[in-house]
C-alpha cells in the first residue's frame, strides 16, 4: 500500500476485512504516521506491521506481491513510481490516474513504462471510479452492443461534499471567482475519450477540454465548508472527442457542492447515450454513487486477480477481465 490517504485507508481496511487478501506493508508521507501500526493508522486492530517513509521499502520486500497505489502526483510521478516497483516484481493498481498511459504520457514515456513492466514479469494498470470506469469502461462496455458506433454521450453527476479541501480550495468552492483553465488542463477526460475511442473502433480522434466554474444560486453547507448565493458551488467540464470533423465522443462532468436532488433536479449519477445502427440509452444512480471512495477502494482490491492472470505489461482498465 502507498499512501494512507482517504481513498489509501480505505483500501487498507478492506484488505484487514477480506479473507482473500493480506496487507503486508504501507507507505506513508506524514512524519508522525512512520513506524506506526498499520492497523492502528486506519482504524482497526494493530497488526504489528509498522508504516515506513521509504517507497523502495515496499518494492524490496518479499512479502508484497502486489502494490496499491494511492498517493498523489502528477502522471510523470506518478509513473515513475509505478515503473519502480514494476521492475522488481510487483504488480501494480495505481487509482492515481494513468487510465490510458498512452494519452497522459505519450507514447515513447508510455513504452517504457510498459518495458520496465515486462522487465520484472509485472502488470500496472490505472483504474478508479471517475476516471477508470463511470467515463469511460461503463460507456465503452455499453458501447459493444451497439453495430457501427457513431457517437457516444456520457455524464456524471458528482457531490463535491466529500472531496478533500485542497481539491475544494483549487476548484473554488466558496469563492467569488476562480480560474479553472490549469483544473481543466488535468481533468482525466481526455483520458476516458480516448480510452472510449479506442475501445470502440472510433480510432485517433483530436481532444479538447474545458472546465467552467458554476455559481450558487442559495446558501448551502456541509459539516466543514458554506457556499453563500452567488459564490462558486461547483464546476462543469466538458470533452469532446472529433474525428473527420465530427464529434464522436462528449463526455460532461458536472460537479456540485452539497447537491440537493430537490433543487438540483438531478442525483449523484451518471449517463450514457450511444448511437449507431441502434441506440443505447442507460441511466445509474444509487448510494453508491454519494461516496466515491468505497467502489474505488473496491474496485481496487477486485481487480488484482484477473490482472495478475494477464501476461507481464501495461494496461488500460476496460482490457482486464471482469473476473479470474
């Protein structure tokens, strides 16, 4: 495990519940967490295994087989990291990013990834909820009932309530105004357009995305933060993916702090239209979609035994099987 963050303790938790896995060590970034129990840091009993400062701790123990991944960092670092603990063996699932390798780093920094892999006989792949399978795998697996796809529409609709406050503070919630253009410059959409093209014959398509910050129109609060009328309550971002001059692929993330059903006229959820021969129309929505963190965390642990059955390499989430 690397990094005991939000989505990190929750991964670790599930791993001390299930009978199928075994949390062997842990990487940690705050000073007053290191040589901690594991156990102990996450809320369960302790286990006797301390939390260590140093990555390359985890990558040469012999007692971890695979690595989840759960810090933060930029895809570069992201990479980095992964591409350490691949060439010495061990499998990773990164839920930082790296949904399709190939369009956050380019080709030649994605193949040696994949090569640093294939050197210690390992599999990276990135997955999560939003990116990893909302935006993406859910629309592209849709997709595959569909003769002759020629456009696929997916939105997801996000309370903001449980997101970290940096991430709150960067999107500026509670602000009078804010500039979204370097949020937007990071958004994983581009990632789950191109991932959908791929995965449904649409092929190379040129990407664009925007981010626009949206306003309250009433107060409304959570525990820890207030929006007041006519400051910034959320975000939409927008990606559309054009090939031949037509645009294939439109992929909306609309963002709301505290969102009210009632008054917002729509729940945490997500859509996706797809058009060809015939169309496909779905819509999901339930309380799994409130907390993002229990189906990633989830997703997480599930996807390990059918990765591990693949041949040594580097991964898009919709090409793992389901199951082992």
């Amino acid at each position: 495990m690397v990094g005991l963050g939000q989505i990190g303790a929750r991964v670790a938790q599930m791993c001390l519940d299930r009978p199928d896995t075994e949390l062997a060590a842990a990487v940690v970034f705050t000073p007053a967490k290191v040589a901690a129990d594991i156990g102990t840091l996450v809320g369960r009993q302790p286990i006797g295994v301390g939390a260590t400062a140093d990555p390359l701790d985890v990558a040469r123990s012999g007692e971890v087989d695979v690595v989840v991944y759960c810090a933060l960092g930029d895809p570069r670092t992201v990479a980095e990291a992964l591409g350490a603990y691949a060439e010495r063996g061990k499998d990773v699932v990164t839920v930082t990013g790296l949904v399709h390798p190939v369009a956050v780093l380019g080709r030649p920094a994605a193949d040696v990834l994949a090569a640093r892999a294939a050197r210690g006989q390992a599999r990276i792949v990135g997955i999560g909820w939003n990116p990893g399978f909302l935006l993406d795998v859910l629309p592209a697996t849709w997709a595959s009932f569909v003769p002759n796809v020629r456009h696929v529409f997916a939105e997801r609709v996000s309370d903001l309530c449980g997101w970290g406050d940096g991430v709150l503070d960067g999107l500026g919630i509670g602000r009078r105004e804010a500039d979204l253009s370097n949020f937007a410059d990071h958004m994983p959409l581009a990632e789950c357009v191109r991932l959908i093209a791929d995965a449904t014959g649409v092929g190379a398509v040129d990407v664009t995305v925007g981010c626009d910050p949206t306003f309250a129109a009433a107060s409304r609060a959570s525990p820890h933060r207030r929006v007041d009328a006519g400051e910034i309550g959320g975000f939409e971002a927008v990606a559309s993916g054009c090939a031949g001059g037509e645009e294939r692929i439109r992929l909306r993330w609309t963002g709301i702090f505290a969102l009210d059903p009632g008054a917002d006229g729509r729940p945490d959820s997500v859509s996706v239209r797809i058009a060809g021969d015939t169309t496909l129309t779905l819509t999901a929505s339930g309380t799994t979609f409130s907390d993002a963190y229990p189906a990633t965390a989830t997703r997480a642990l599930n996807i390990i035994a059918p990765l591990r059955r693949l041949p040594p390499g580097l991964y898009r989430p919709d090409q793992v099987p389901l199951s082992a």
